[in-house]
C-alpha cells in the first residue's frame, strides 16, 4: 500500500525533479547551482497551487466566521438531538462538512510531496557524493559549518519563522501553528543532505520574498474566485470537460493501450503479470495527472481555451500516429524493431513531422470550429476514453497470468526425462539456438579462446551454406519442427485451419511420429503460440510425449539468488511517446534500441531475464544426465541466450560465464560491429558452444554418445555474418565501427545455424558445401525411424541441384498476421546464400 502512495503522489514529482536537475547539471556545470535552479523552477511552478491552497484557506476562514455567530447560538439554546439536528442543517444550507476543515491545513500538506520528492530524488543522486559548493564540502551530507553543528537546518528556521510574521491576515493561532512546524521541519531535516536543504530553504527564501511583495501581487493570488473564474458558465465547463477528457485520454493511449498491447505480444519477456505492468505505469498517469493540474491552474479563466485546444490537438496528433500512420520499421523483437535502419534514414520535414502535426491540428481546429461538434467533443471524448479503458484491459487480462517464483530452487518433475538417455536405443537431440548466426562457426574455428571447439565437435558437420526459413521467429520455428510443409506459403495454402492450429499442428509433427516408434519424447522451452488443445488434437498429446512449452523462472534458483521481477515501465512509456509522436522525433527517441532515459530499466531487466534463460540452458546441458532410459528417447530444446539483447562477458568467471550490461565496452553499445560480427552476439553464441562441448563429453561418459542423432540449428541468424558480408559487399567484411544495418547485405536475417552428428560418427568435425534449410531439420531427425506420416523422408544434402529455397520477410508478433495466412514478403534463393544474383525477390503474401 505504502508503494503504490509512493508511485502515486511521490515518484511522480521525483521524475521531473530530476529531470529539471539534471538538464541544470548539463547546462551550468555545477551541482550547487543547479540545486538554485531546481529550487527556483519548483517555487514557479507552486505559484498556481499556491493560489489553490489560499483559495480554499480563504474559503474555509469565510465560511467559519459566518457560521460561527450561528453555531454559539444554536449551541446556546439547544442541547442533545435538538442542537444535533439544527448543526445538520446549518451545515447543509451552507454546504459544508466537518471534514472540510482540514482545507486550513492544505497548504502544509500540499508541501509535504514536494518535500519527499526532492528528499528521494536527492538520496538517489550517487553524483552528490563528494560534490562542494562554496563553503559546502558535500553536498550529499550535514554541512557541520558551525564547528561541527549543521548550520543550514537553522538558517531554513529562521527563513520559515520570518516568513510566517510577514503574511499578513494571519491570526495568532495560524502564526503558532506554523512556528510549531517550522521547528519540526528542523527536527527532521537536521541530519540531512546539505542539497536538500539547500533546496528547501531556497524555497522559503522565494515566499519570504513573495510575502515582501504582498501589497502589490498577492491580492491577485489570493481571490478564491481566481481559480473558478468563469468555470461555472457552460463555455467554461465545456472547456474544463474536453482539456480533462484530452488529457484522459492521452495518458491511456501512451501509458495504457500502447504498454499493454506490446505486453500481451510476449508476456514472457516483459513482465511477470499484467497487474505488474499496471502498477509500473502508476507514475507515470500520476505524473501526467500532476503537470495536466498544475498547467490547468496556471491558465486564467479567459485563457483556458489555450490548454483545452492544445490538449485536444495533442490527443488528435497521438491518435493520427498510433492508429493513422503506425510505425512501418518493422516488428517489435523484444525491445528492439527489425528494421531500425529506417529509424536512422534522413527524415523529411515536411513528410516525417509536419503533416502529422497539420493533420491532427486540421482536425482539432474543425472540432472546435464546428459549434454542434464542440458541443458534443466531451461525449465523443468519453467514449474514445473507455474504449482505450476496454482495449487496454481485455489485453491485459487474455494475455498469461503472473508466473509463481519459488525461494529455493527445486527440480521440475519433467527435469529427469530432460536428462535421461537410452544407453543402447537411438537417442536423437535437437537444440534450438534463437538468432545464432551461421556464419560465425566460421569465426569460431580460428578463435584462440576456443582452441577445442574443433575437436569438441566430434563426428558433427557444419552446413555453412544454409538459410532460415524466416527472419522472425514466428514464421521460422513451426518448419523446424514441421518441415518445408510449413513454410508461411505452405501454412497460407492451408486456408481451412486457422494459423495458430498450423502452427500448433508444425508443433506435434516430430514429436507425434517419434512417439508412434516408441521413444520417450522430451520438448522444453521455446514454444511461443503453444496452444494445448489444438497440439493435442494432432497428436501431441501422447501418453509417451512430455511438452513444457516454457521454463521461465523455474531454473532460476539453482545458479542466482539476486534476480527481481523484471520492470519494462520505463520502455513501455517511452514506447508509449514513440507511437505517439511523427517518425523525425521517434529518431530521438529510439537511440538505436537503447531507448533514451529508459536504457537502465531495459538493461537491468535484460539481464534479470538472461539468467533465467542460462539457469535453465546451463541445467540441462552441464548439471549431469543419466543413461537409463528404457528405450529411445527424442528431445527438443529451445534457447533465447543467443537473441538480442545478449549479456554474457566474453571471459568465465568460476568456470562460467558472468552475466553484464555490457559485454563489449570498446563499442558504444551493442549494434557495432567489430571483428567483422556483433562481439556481444559472437561473445553469447560461443558461450552456448562451450556449454554444448560440456554436454558432449557427458554423453560419452556415459556411453550414449554414440547412439545419439544430434542437430543444432536456429530459426534464423542475425544481420551479422561475415560470410553473407564478403558474399554482398565484393569480399568484403563488415569494418570496425560500421553500425548494425549499414552496406550491403541479404534480405532479412537468412543465415542459420546447422550442424549434425549422425549415430556411430566420430572424427574432426568436417564442413559440407550442401545447401541446406532450417527446414530440413524433420528430415534428418527422423532418419533413424524412416518414416514420416506427413511427407517422404529424403537427405536433403543430396537435393538436386540446384536446390531452391525460400527466406520470408515478416511481423515478429502474432498480432502482425492474419487469422489465417501470414502476411510477408519472400525471396527465392538458388542453389546458394552466397550468390546475390541468385538471390530475387518472390512478392508479398497473405
């Protein structure tokens, strides 16, 4: 309860405290001074509710002193019920409650948030530290001036009890009453931070020389009919309706409805329940709430159409982009878009900022224009209002519940069949590597830090020559486990099943066809739009086929004990800026996927969910396995350590590797190529590798190792291979320094991963020149059973040649496709991924 006040009232004056400081810290260089400015603007900007509160302490005294004559009478000649029931009455004749009485002390307590803010803003600056100003030595402690006795605490007394015997009209109980709590601002700021008390004693100093100035400028604050003004009229209500309802609005569409759609496209990744991403956008409505009040209270009554217009136009603007003119640069993949290279092209004045603008202001300006039309806005308003209220909350609550976090790490009951293997029965082993590039096995060979992948990989065959399926998961991983009959332009072909039954039907193919021949079958992990029904209805349902379609935080507990629930509010609400604004500010805002003033939440957040993925990956592959399985066993596994954002520094620490910000400092960021690759990305894949080589050698221990298939494969690479760069950019790599997306390159992200261990092979791993699909993975799996009950098995190494693939271009969230066909763009590949002649674009599909 205490939090959520905090989030509310608190945090939200915190958030544009520091901003305000830290823009000042920019600009003047001194953290001393800054705190002037920050004191400064606050005291401005608490002129209007300044007036606020004197209206209501003038409101209430009025009010008392017209009543009270009429209260010692009644008082005087009634008692019990009959006195009881003539207060009732007074009161109501002049619309008044006890309870109103505490409106005398809302000017203290209107200072109280402003107060904490600066307080918990202060305390989190870690820059203070050891920061002087003039006789000040730190900032971030008691001054001590006086020969060890804190001397500003003192001196904001004495500023405050001045000030109190310069306003006039006080009475001798209201002077009492604030000398009272000047000596209890002492004793509670006595031992703290010379900044805030700086800070605060600033702030006296501004009313002390309001007060000075009383006769001429404080008649104008004071009038309790400042505030209302014209607000009674209908002209004034009108207004007052459409600046609130605007201003509603706006805050759902940005804080709301954008947040809670990105949330429910992958709630695995963002956050653990959508009560989670509700509270984490809290500040940021009360912050809205708080600026919307205050801008309200600054305007007088014949100025307030400007606000209510400009609230209007905004919200007008906001709609414009997110539903008119959406952001085209391809699909969210984490935080992250596809196609960022079109955040960073030039921007075109007119195209890319003003029209939006014109065109939101065109309409706003009709609306009020119109009279019949204004007079209607505020229903009109209220209706889009709880419409993004519905919008919002059907999204969060059909999106999946929060996820249970054990204290202690127990083993799931499925973690035996993950790591049991037949001892004298086919064992066949497929680990799924999102986003690992193909082309960095190349990379891996030559690389000194790992001088024993060559030999670690013992009788495997790298197929450099391979292309994904896709270059979005959702369009890729159903023909890994399907086949090339579930390719986006096979599934489309099947109009009469939904896509989601296509791609839960791709799901059940293998493990269907292992469990008809008697294998213990094991998939975990990975299975993004997994739907139970519809994967048992084409046989994944199996008494012999066990399917976790995710692990979550399940593994957590076994490797780290310091991981929170993830918070993405930062990036939702500046996720929630980027929809609303024209592309030329969604440049600013964007900063190549580090997303300004929210990459600390995003990295942290990152972090927390790399070490669930490398508890589980890290359990499965180096934590033991056992060779008593009755008969043979097939497994599926699935990994995102090898996505974007990565977080594994390239050394080990403890024999394995640390997780960090930022594994790569030499580059500003993680889209900076150096080496011809990624380095954070190389840095992750080859970590996988390692763990992989560890799996391996267990496996020979155990004597199943050579009664294994094995086949690792991704569902598509990254926009980083240096074999694709020298094949599109005339042998060339990608230099030290080039941002990712910059040259030449194939469309979309088509080099994939694939390396097979055929049963009984051994021997220094060998490269073939086949080319090869992430799709071909059903038809090496299923070799050792022969047969498929959807499709003839052949080798696909032995193709004919020239063998023709395809690679699809499309939307990395369900949300971006149709009910019943994928909507992408493809392009057909012959014989080679290396050749950009035979490389040609197919169309567009749906």
């Amino acid at each position: 309860m205490m939090s959520l006040l905090y989030e509310i009232f608190i945090l939200p004056i915190e958030i544009i405290y520091r901003a305000i400081y830290l823009g000042s810290v920019q600009l003047t260089g001194n953290y001393g001074l800054s705190i002037l400015v920050l004191s400064a603007v606050s005291a401005v900007a608490f002129i209007p509710l300044g007036r606020l509160a004197v209206g209501m302490q003038a409101g209430e005294k009025k009010v008392q002193q017209i009543m009270a004559p009429q209260l010692a009478r009644i008082r005087s000649e009634s008692r019990g019920a009959e006195r009881q029931r003539r207060i009732n009455k007074l009161y109501r004749r002049y619309a008044y409650h006890p309870l109103l009485a505490i409106r005398s002390a809302f000017g203290v307590a209107l200072q109280i948030p402003f107060l904490t803010g600066a307080y918990y803003m202060i305390l989190s600056l870690d820059q203070l530290q050891g920061q002087s100003f003039l006789c000040i030595a730190d900032l971030s402690r008691p001054d001590g001036l006086l020969w060890g006795v804190n001397f500003l605490p003192i001196l904001m007394t004495v500023v405050n009890i001045t000030a109190t015997f310069t306003t006039p009209g006080l009475s001798r109980k209201d002077r009492l009453q604030a000398v009272i709590i000047a000596f209890f601002f002492l004793l509670l700021l006595y031992g703290a931070a010379s900044a805030l008390l700086i800070f605060w004693t600033m702030n006296n100093v501004f009313f002390l020389l309001q007060n000075l100035r009383l006769p001429v400028k404080l008649p104008r604050f004071r009038k309790p009919v400042f505030a209302q003004g014209a607000m009674s009229t209908a002209t004034g209500s009108l207004l007052r309706s459409v600046y609130a309802l605007s201003c509603a609005g706006l805050a759902a569409l940005l804080f709301l409805y954008v947040p809670f759609q990105a949330y429910a496209s992958d709630p695995a990744f963002f956050a653990s329940g959508a009560l989670d991403v509700l509270l984490g956008m809290v500040r940021y409505l009360s912050l809205t709430f708080f600026i919307v009040f205050v801008l309200w209270l600054w305007f007088p009554a014949r100025g307030k159409v400007i606000p209510a217009f400009v609230a209007f136009c905004a919200l007008c603007v906001a709609f414009v982009n997110v539903f008119v003119l959406p952001a085209d640069f391809g699909a969210l993949d984490g935080t992250r878009f596809l196609d960022e290279a079109r955040i960073g092209r030039p921007m075109r004045l007119l195209s890319d900022a003003l029209l939006p603008v014109i065109g939101g202001m065109a309409v706003a300006s009709l609306c009020f224009a119109l009279v019949r039309v204004r007079r209607v806005l505020p229903q009109a308003l209220a209706i889009a209002l709880f419409s993004l209220l519905v919008l919002s909350g059907y999204a969060g609550l059909t999106a999946p519940g929060a996820v249970k976090e054990e204290s202690a790490f127990t083993p799931p009951p499925y973690a035996r069949a993950m790591q049991s293997y037949s001892r004298h029965d086919e064992n066949v082993i497929v680990v799924i590597m999102d986003m690992f590039t193909g082309g960095h096995v190349e990379k891996m060979l030559d690389d000194p830090w790992f001088e024993d992948f060559r030999a670690g990989m013992d009788g495997f065959v790298w197929y450099p020559d391979t292309v994904s399926m896709a270059d979005a998961t959702v369009l890729s991983l159903p023909s890994i486990y399907g086949g090339h009959g579930y390719s986006p332009a096979a599934t489309n072909a099947r109009r009469s099943l939904t896509l989601e039954e296509n791609i839960n039907k791709a799901f059940a193919l293998m493990p269907r066809n292992f469990a008809a021949h008697d294998y213990d079958v094991t998939i975990v992990n990975g299975l993004d739009y997994f739907n139970e029904e519809l994967y048992a209805r084409h046989g994944g349902a199996a008494d012999n086929i066990l399917t976790v379609p995710r692990v979550r935080r399940t593994f957590l507990r076994k490797y780290y004990d310091d991981v929170s629930l993830r918070d993405f509010s930062s990036f939702f609400a500046m996720l929630g800026l980027f929809q609303a604004v024209p592309d030329m500010f969604r440049q600013k805002l964007y900063d190549d996927g580090n997303w300004k003033n929210a990459g600390d939440g995003i990295l942290a957040a990152s972090m927390d969910y790399y070490k669930e993925e490398d508890a589980w990956f890290r359990y499965v592959f180096t934590s033991g396995i056992t060779a008593d399985a009755p008969r043979g066993t097939a497994k599926i596994f699935y990994t995102m350590l090898s996505h974007y954002m990565w977080h594994y520094a390239p050394d080990l620490a403890d024999g394995a590797p640390r997780i960090v910000a930022d594994p790569c400092p030499e580059t500003e960021g993680q889209l900076i190529h150096k080496g011809g690759v990624l380095p954070e990305h190389y840095y992750a894949e080859r970590h996988l590798m390692r763990y992989l080589l560890i799996f391996f050698r267990q496996l020979k221990e155990a004597g199943v190792y050579d009664n294994s298939r094995i086949i690792l494969v991704s569902d598509h690479g990254e926009r980083d291979s240096q074999m694709v760069a020298r094949a599109y950019n005339e042998g060339r790599e990608f230099a030290d320094g080039v941002p990712y997306g910059s040259g030449r390159y194939a469309p979309g992200r088509p080099h994939a991963l694939l390396m097979v261990k055929e049963p009984g092979a051994r021997g220094p791993l060998r490269i073939n020149e086949a080319f090869m699909s992430s799709a071909d993975v059903p038809l090496l799996a299923l070799k050792g059973i022969g047969a498929c009950d959807e499709f003839e098995l052949y080798d696909p190494a032995r193709a004919p040649k020239p063998r023709v693939l395809t690679h699809a271009r499309g939307g990395a969230r369900w949300s971006e496709h149709g009910e019943k066909a994928y909507i992408y763009e493809q392009h057909r590949l012959e014989g080679t991924l290396f050749d950009p002649a035979k490389n040609t674009y197919d169309g567009d599909y749906d």
